[in-house]
C-alpha cells in the first residue's frame, strides 16, 4: 500500500425520496474526484451502487425515470382497501342522492379487486417492491463495480446490523479488506446477491416487503433497511481503511432546542428514527475522534488519521420520504445537491 496515498470513502445515508439530494451532491462530487469505497444505507445503497459502478453522471436520469413511472406504487390489497374507503367517504359526505347512487356504484365497481384482501393479515409492506426491484436489476451490474462497495442493512433473523462488502482486486490496501471480509457482521457482495443486497439496504420496514438472503452461514436471513443499525456508516469506512470521507446527510444540522411536533403515527415513526440516526451519527463521530488520538499518539500501529467532511442541505428537504412520484421536486433536489457540493469542492478542493 502506498502510505501517502489517500484511501477515499463516499458515505451515502438514507432518506427515501430525499436521496434525489444526495445523487446531485454525489454526481458532482464524482465528476472530480475518485472514491476508492463506498458506503450506502437505505436510498444511499441504491445511490451508492452507482456511484461505485461508475454510473454517477447517469444518477439525475435514473431518478427522473423512476418519478415518470412511479416505481413504489400500493400493493393491490392496499390500493383495492384504499379505493373502497375513498368511496365510502365520499358516498358519505354528499347529501345529493344523486351522487350517492354514483357513489354506491363506484363502491361496488371496488369490490372485485379486494378479493386480495385476505391476505392483508400477512402482509409485511404496504408498497409494491417489484417496480422498485426491477429498476434496480436493470442497471445493477456486478462485474461493473470500480470501488469498494459497503452496502448496509439490518438482519432481523439475527437482530443486528450487517454489511454486505465487495472489495475490487485493485483496491489500494487488500489486506485490510481481506480482514474486513472476515470480520462476523460482513457478508461478502456478490454476483448471486448483488440487486438482493442493495434492495434489502432500502427494504423500509412496513413500506417494502423483507428481502431473504442467504448468508455465508448457509442459512437464510430476512433483512430491511440498514438505516436502523447504521444510518451514516462511518465506522465501516474506517473499517476498510478509508483516510479521508465525505458524508452526505439529507438532513440539515438542528440543535435539540427545536421542539418537533408529534401529529400522528408517522410523525411517531420519523422523530423515533431521527433519534435513533442521530444517535449512531454521534457515536460514529466519537470513534473517529478516538481513532485520531490515537493514531496522534502514536498507540495504534497500522491505523492512519481520518479527515471527516459533510454535505447537507442548509435547511429540511420539502419532499416525502415516500414520494417518490414528484419529477419537479426530484429534479429540483438533486440540483440543490450539485450546487452545495460544488460549494464544498471550491472552498476545499480535492487533491
């Protein structure tokens, strides 16, 4: 390995529909600079197989792409109860019996397609994941790959967090990406689990369905999102020997004094993982400070010093985690991407 040369880490959190912020920043930022790994959770596993195939300049048409053809759509026995339930509210509320008889045949034009409405009992996400899988699958190439690619998801068969890690032959420092490998919590990325790893890093519990892998164990294993065990995975960066990341966030910085409003069940789940995101974000900055004294210290051997930068947006992203169906607000985030990453490369630019 060659000791003055940087191992540069691109970390890619999650978001949902947000993420369209992050492919601006991350499409610009590989226009001049190359990342020896890549790091995704959630929506930046999607972003960061790209990036990490070489396909960062195609990021804004891919999103654009999936916001024209609605790539989350309900699933059939949610889209068939959501329709019936539109149709009573509104056969309901109109006094005019008139509409009321137009109402109560729409009603009853619905109840063929809730015939799948048995099976709501077992159902383990309320949107379609097929549509989301397919694009996926159709730019997912594994042989592809230039960087190192870090893709995190959360194993529900083993309650804990898991990365799923490819390492190119070319990587700068083989050694440590062959003790990376080793390590208990990584599954090797490979060509039989490529589309399922990136799609398990974004399964979001209770939106998309589970994704069964089987591990290196020989056993199956149900993953989901990665951004409930390590939304921002720094410490796999430096892990893999990263000595320079920049993170991407589609969060801005807010101080525990702004007081947020809990309005209903989805205000309850958002606020629950921002706590909890901001909690491993903060523990991951602490490793990385302990990691650098350290190494000041000289009491670590064969550990370097790690520069950490950030890019996120200035203020919240007004955009649902779950919209993904917005092309004018996608393409606007992912300009405002491009824009505060080239702020960052001016006033720091890359060696």
């Amino acid at each position: 390995m060659d000791e003055t040369r940087p191992i540069r880490a691109l970390i890619l959190s999650g978001g949902g529909a947000r993420g369209a912020y992050e492919a601006g920043v991350a499409a610009a930022l590989a226009e001049r600079m190359h990342f020896d790994i890549v790091c995704g959770t959630s929506i930046g596993g999607v972003n960061g197989f790209a990036v990490a195939q070489g396909m960062a300049d195609q990021l804004e048409a891919i999103w654009i792409e999936a916001a024209e053809h609605d790539v989350a759509p309900y699933r059939p026995e949610i889209g068939g109860l959501m329709r019936l339930w539109s149709d009573v509210h509104a056969a309901v509320s109109d006094v005019s019996l008139t509409r009321r008889l137009h109402d109560a045949l729409a009603m009853l034009e619905s109840l063929p397609g809730l015939r799948e409405l048995p099976r709501l009992q077992g159902l383990l996400g309320v949107l379609d994941s097929k549509l989301m899988r397919d694009k996926v699958s159709q730019y997912a190439r594994h042989e592809n790959l230039q960087s190192a690619l870090l893709l995190a998801a959360t194993n529900l068969t083993s309650v804990d967090g898991t990365i799923f890690a490819h390492f190119p032959e070319n990587f700068p420092d083989p050694e440590r990406a062959a003790r990376f490998l080793s390590y208990g919590d990584v599954e090797p990325l490979t060509v039989d689990n490529y589309v399922d790893a990136v799609c398990a890093s974004a399964a979001i519990p209770g939106a998309f369905e589970p994704v069964v892998i089987r591990c290196k164990d020989g056993n199956q294993h149900t993953f989901v999102d990665g951004a409930f065990t390590n939304n921002t995975p720094l410490c796999p960066a430096i892990d893999a020997g990263a000595t320079e990341i920049i993170a991407i966030s589609v969060e801005p910085l807010v101080t525990h004094a702004v007081e947020r409003k809990v309005r209903n069940l989805g205000d309850v789940v958002a606020l629950a993982l921002e706590a909890a995101t901001s909690q491993m974000l903060q523990l991951d900055r602490k490793v990385l400070q302990l990691t650098n004294d350290t190494v000041a210290g000289g009491a670590t051997p064969g550990k370097h010093h790690v520069t950490l930068r950030e890019v996120r947006p200035a203020e919240k992203l007004l955009i649902d985690p779950l919209d993904f169906t917005a092309p004018d607000k996608i393409a606007a985030l992912v300009a405002q991407g491009r824009r505060d990453a080239e702020r960052l490369l001016d006033a720091a630019p890359a060696a």
